[in-house]
C-alpha cells in the first residue's frame, strides 16, 4: 500500500500579510507545531489505493511510457474492445486535441497494444 505524507496549515483569520515575512521555522521533532500568527502544523498520514500498475506484456514499453502519464492502466484496460482504426483514432485525438506528449514513433506500438487486447 502507498503511503503519502500530508503537511496541513491551519491559519486564523487573524494573520497579518506581514508575518507571512517571518524567517522558516526548523523542521519539528513531534507532529505538531504552532508557528508566528497562530499558524498550525499537522503531519498526517495517508493510506492512498495502488497507483504503480502498468500495462501487462512484453510489448507494453509503448503504452507504459507514454499513457500512464494521464491514464491508468485499469481504465485503459476496461474500455471497450474497439477496432485497430477507432484506437488509432483515440490516440491521434489524444495527440492532436489534448496535446499528449506521444512520441510519434510509438503511435504504431501503442495502437497494436489497445487492438489486439
């Protein structure tokens, strides 16, 4: 399970713009800290769900390197299984309306990835 750590700031109402000029504060020993203007500082921890799942096969380098950056695998994954042609249309729109970084050399690789699933 992944694990993140949050740092939360509580401020009052109160604070003035012009404590916001107060030199940092050291990194605190216990998991709570009040700083100048009534500024307090929370650790917490946070379960979040499994986000590293990749797209399974040998020939995923393709899918992996470029998709992953806005798509998880698992909604990839659970589309419809649509025809070489829509798909190479769906990574083209991705390309040409969302601006996906896609190298253009793994256009083909990508698309015979979502065909044959």
């Amino acid at each position: 399970m992944t694990r993140a750590w949050i740092l939360l700031a509580i401020a009052t109402a109160s604070l003035a713009p012009a404590s916001l000029a107060t030199p940092a504060l050291a990194a605190p020993k216990s998991s709570t800290v009040t700083g100048p203007g009534g500024i307090t500082l929370r650790s917490v921890t946070v379960d979040l769900p499994q986000s590293d799942r990749e797209f399974p096969g040998a020939d995923a380098a393709a899918i992996n390197n470029n998709c992953l950056t806005c798509h998880s695998a698992g909604m990839v994954l659970r589309q419809p299984p649509f025809p070489r042609e829509k798909w190479a249309e769906i990574v083209n729109k991705m390309i040409q309306t969302y601006k996906a970084p896609i190298d253009a050399g793994d256009v083909p690789a990508i698309v015979d990835y979502l065909a044959k699933r």
